[in-house]
C-alpha cells in the first residue's frame, strides 16, 4: 500500500473535506538527486515550467515565467538548490514512463479504497523547487493532491466560497476569462486550514478550494496529481454554464452541488455552448522573462 492509513471515514470523504495522509512514495531511489536529475534531462524542455517569485503573498503579479533551455537535468535540478526557482514537470505521466507507471499504481488504489471512486483526466505533475519559494494564493478547476517527497512546506486551504472566492470569480476561471491566480487577503488565513507537509506526507482538498503554499528553507520535492470524477466534472460544468446564463441571458444562477434536474440541465447547456464557441476563452500567458544561467546556478539573466 501506498497510503498507509486510509480510512472508511477518509474514502467516504475523499474529494470533498481536506484530508491528511501518510505514505512511502518518498522512500523510492527515483527521488534522489540522480534520479530527479534524470526526470528533468527526459522531459521534454518545451513543456518544463520554469519560475520565479516575489515574498510578499499578496503580490501575485510578481509571478515570472523563464527558460531553462541550455541546461543539463543535473543543472536544472541545481538551479532550484541555489535559486528562488519553481520548476513544473506537468502531466509527466504522459511523458515519462516511471511517473506514467506511478499515476496508475497510486489511482488504482485510490479507487480500490474509496468506493465508487472513478478517476480520469489524470494529470500527475513533479514540482522541484527552491528554499523559501512560494505559489501564490489560486485555485483548480480539477481534484488535487499534494504529495511531499523532500523538504518541508506549509498549505494553507481556504473554503470554496465567499469571501475566499465568489461565484462570479470561479465562473471566470473555469470560462478561463480569468488566471487561476487572483488576490489575497492576509484576513483570510483565520478562516484557513492550515497543513504543515513534511516528506511521507500528503494532503487533499475540496475541489476549487483556494490555496497558498510556502517552502521550508530547504530544497523541497512534491508530486501534484490532479484529477477529475463523474462528480468533480458535472460541477465545473454547472459552473460553466452558470456563466454563460449570467453573460448571455443576463440571470443570476446560483452553485448547487449534486445530481438534479436543474445541473443535468447546466451540464447539458455547458456542452452544447462549448460545441457552439459561445464563450472565447482570454487565457493570461505569461512571456518569459528570463533565462537561468547556467555558468551560476540559481541565478537568472533577462531575455
């Protein structure tokens, strides 16, 4: 087993409370310096999110994008040691095959305990970053899941609704009007939950809740594993629709969960206004800004 203390309280809560697990995945030698060294040489460098960021956790525009291009796995894997650097290997699993064959070892014992649990979309992400780095306050559209190999971090999750996030905010991001990260307020922290990761440790949330999280001051490793369920998929779309209705019809739905006439008839206008193009999406790209420089690991040189 994986997850070494699942509960019939905790699968009966799966995907919709935060909940704490133990587990073993940071014991495995592919998680040492040499085999994460390996991971970063074999991803393919198009798709290798490279960042930096500002202190302060309200000054989320100070998120930057660079390259990394020009640099060995082992070079890369310095520059998060040395610098103020987030590295992202999203969706490894389809570009991997180790993490390929991990997503669906750890899915399939996530729905073997948690009854009638059925997981797709699968997204299974590395996250190699530096001492004191930080993401900024944000939501998902999908389920998640934190894993921590190595170093410690802090999270901290807020609820899925005002003030944390309104519903007209959560219907520009799923209409992807909007970024994923958004403004926050240090007041928030009193309505948080606040969970201190350490390696063998992981944690997972209600879908859309917000979060931060903070590095300890040493080099940290996580896996985030995003995912959808039937449940999780039905909501974003009610979600969806609730903005298209609130845009072109000028109504003002209201976020219920669960299975019901009114969000299979949501779901269904969701899909039908996603066929017709009815919402153009403003995705927020980011440019890079800066190359890391790979003669002083963890520095960065402008583009």
């Amino acid at each position: 087993m994986i997850i070494q203390d699942w509960t019939d309280e905790k699968a009966a809560a799966f995907g919709k409370q935060t909940l704490n697990f133990t587990h073993d995945l940071h014991q495995r030698p592919m998680f040492t310096d040499e085999g994460l060294a390996e991971a970063l040489e074999a991803y393919p460098r198009s798709k290798l999110g490279v960042f930096t960021m500002g202190e302060d956790p309200r000054a989320w525009t100070t998120w930057r994008k660079g390259s990394g291009d020009g640099l060995t796995g082992a070079q890369l894997l310095e520059s998060a040691k040395a610098g103020r650097i987030w590295l992202n290997l999203r969706e490894a699993n389809l570009y991997l095959k180790p993490y390929a064959d991990l997503a669906d070892e750890v899915f399939a014992e996530k729905e073997a305990m948690a009854p009638g649990l059925r997981t797709f979309k699968r997204d299974l992400g590395v996250l190699i970053s530096s001492a004191n780095a930080q993401v900024f306050y944000h939501l998902d559209v999908p389920l998640v899941s934190l894993w921590q190999i190595r170093g410690t971090k802090r999270v901290w999750v807020y609820p899925p609704k005002a003030p944390y996030v309104g519903e007209e905010a959560l219907e520009k991001i799923v209409l992807r009007e909007s970024a994923e990260q958004f403004a926050f307020d240090p007041a928030w922290d009193a309505g948080a939950e606040e969970v201190e990761l350490t390696p063998g440790r992981m944690v997972t949330w209600a879908q859309n809740a917000p979060h931060r999280i903070e590095n300890g001051p040493m080099l940290n490793v996580s896996l985030s594993m995003e995912f959808m369920t039937p449940q999780a998929l039905l909501r974003a779309n009610v979600i969806y629709a609730n903005g298209v209705m609130r845009r072109r019809a000028g109504l003002r739905p209201r976020l219920n969960d669960g299975v019901s006439p009114a969000n299979l008839g949501k779901l269904a206008l969701a899909r039908g206004a996603k066929a017709l193009k009815l919402q153009k999406a403003h995705e927020r790209i980011l440019p890079a800004t800066f190359r890391l420089d790979p003669a002083q690991p963890g520095a960065v040189l402008p583009i």
